[in-house]
C-alpha cells in the first residue's frame, strides 16, 4: 500500500470530547489494513505524579499500546504537566518552560519507523501551548500553529450533542481561513447516547451545513478493547482518505 502522507493531526470542537478514541480508532483501523501506524501525544496535561516516575501520561500510554509501539514515552509524549490545564498555563504554574523542539525531535524519530503517524492534540484549535519568545506576529504559540509547523493535515473531533453545530463550524472554518487541510469530521459518541433530538438531528445538519466531510459517527464503546476499538472503527469511519 503507497502512502501519500506521513501522518494526521488529532484535533477536536472542544476538550472532552474523545480524541484519544478517535485516535486510536484509526490506528488499530490502519494497522488491520496493513498500514504500520505509530502514534504520538505530544502535550499531555493532567498527568499522575508518582513517586520515581515522574508524571504518567495516561493518554500517551494508552495510545502506546493501541499502536503496540515499543519506543519510550519520551517520545510519544514528550512534553507533560501535572495540572490538567492549557500547556501555557500549566508551564507557568510548575514552572517549567515547553520546548517545542522536542516534539519536532521526536516526531521526526518516529516518522522514520512508521508508515503513518497519528499525532492527538490537546483540546481545540486555539489552545495556548507557549508564548512566543520573538514574536513579530502572533505572541503566542497555539496548536493551529504546531499543525502547521508539523505540515500535517487534521481530522476534526465533534460531539454528537447540542452546541455541535455552532462549535463544529467555528473549528473547521476558522482551520481552513489559517490554511490548515482539514481531511473531515468525525462525530463521536464519548458518552452514552441521550437519544435527544439534538443527537438525532445534528449529524445531517452538519452534513449539510460543514464545508469539509463527515467521514464517520464512532458509537460509544463501553469496553475499550483494540478488538471493540477496531471492530468499530472498520465498521463507522472512512479512513481511506486519509492515507
């Protein structure tokens, strides 16, 4: 199988609203078509503090194993905070600056070892991750600009519930007016279905109103397995395209 493009970036409407599923969804779906897929966290916030082992990224970790990789977390996910805040705040709190180079670094050494990379962001769009050392425009660093800086094109995470609309379109247009390629939406069930009216209605409106495809609507999975993950994600999401 040709790839056309190294990886995709991970986005979503919000916080919350499974990026991590969404994730991994699409790795395991890649790997049973043959495609060797890695993965990356680069920012994690909110991770464990433990004795000896610093912080545990639980997302990373996850996804790790999703993906069967046997390269360090350091790689994965190489930037992590304890509080579960934007990366600019919680650096400010712990008192640790992010260097951005260290996610360049380490998606450069993974790239090489995978056909496709999978890289999850944290939050939305304009998420702050630094404030920007020499800044001519922007004077902060958001992870629109790390998409750009990665060159990767996105996959967009929504929710299925009321306020997706406006969210949802807010994220893609907004995406597309910084020249980020948005290859589609994928709306995710992360809770169990409210079986409302807004559930039942959003997904065609988003069809209609949405610039950029829906290429998929991933149920709620109750037992997150790589067999439950992948088994939904060969059977909901169209993810030819994105490869």
């Amino acid at each position: 199988m040709k790839i056309m493009s190294k990886g995709v970036f991970i986005t979503g409407t919000d916080t919350g609203v499974g990026k991590t599923v969404v994730s991994a969804a699409i790795i395991r779906a890649m790997i049973k078509k043959g495609v060797k897929a890695g993965a990356m966290k680069p920012i994690e916030t909110g991770c464990i503090k433990t004795r000896g082992k610093g912080l545990i990224p639980s997302d990373g970790i996850f996804l790790k194993e999703m993906a069967g990789m046997d390269d360090p977390i350091n790689l994965i996910t190489p930037i992590r905070f304890e509080h579960p805040l934007a990366p600019m705040v919680a650096s400010k709190i712990e008192k640790r600056p992010i260097e951005i180079k260290k996610i360049f670094d380490a998606y450069k050494l993974l790239s090489k070892e995978y056909d496709f990379m999978v890289i999850e962001g944290v939050g939305g769009l304009l998420v702050p991750i630094a404030k920007r050392q020499k800044a001519k425009g922007r004077k902060v660093y958001f992870v629109a600009d790390l998409i750009k800086d990665l060159k990767l094109s996105v996959v967009v995470v929504a929710r299925p519930t009321i306020g997706t609309i406006n969210h949802t379109l807010l994220t893609v247009n907004y995406a597309l007016r910084e020249g980020i390629n948005i290859l589609g939406v994928i709306i995710n069930f992360n809770n169990p279905p409210e079986n409302s009216l807004a559930e039942k209605t959003n997904p065609e409106v988003l069809k209609e109103l949405c610039p950029v495809p829906i290429i998929g609507m991933l149920p709620y999975i109750e037992d997150i397995t790589k067999n439950n993950i992948e088994n939904a994600a060969l059977k909901h999401l169209e993810i030819t395209g994105l490869f």
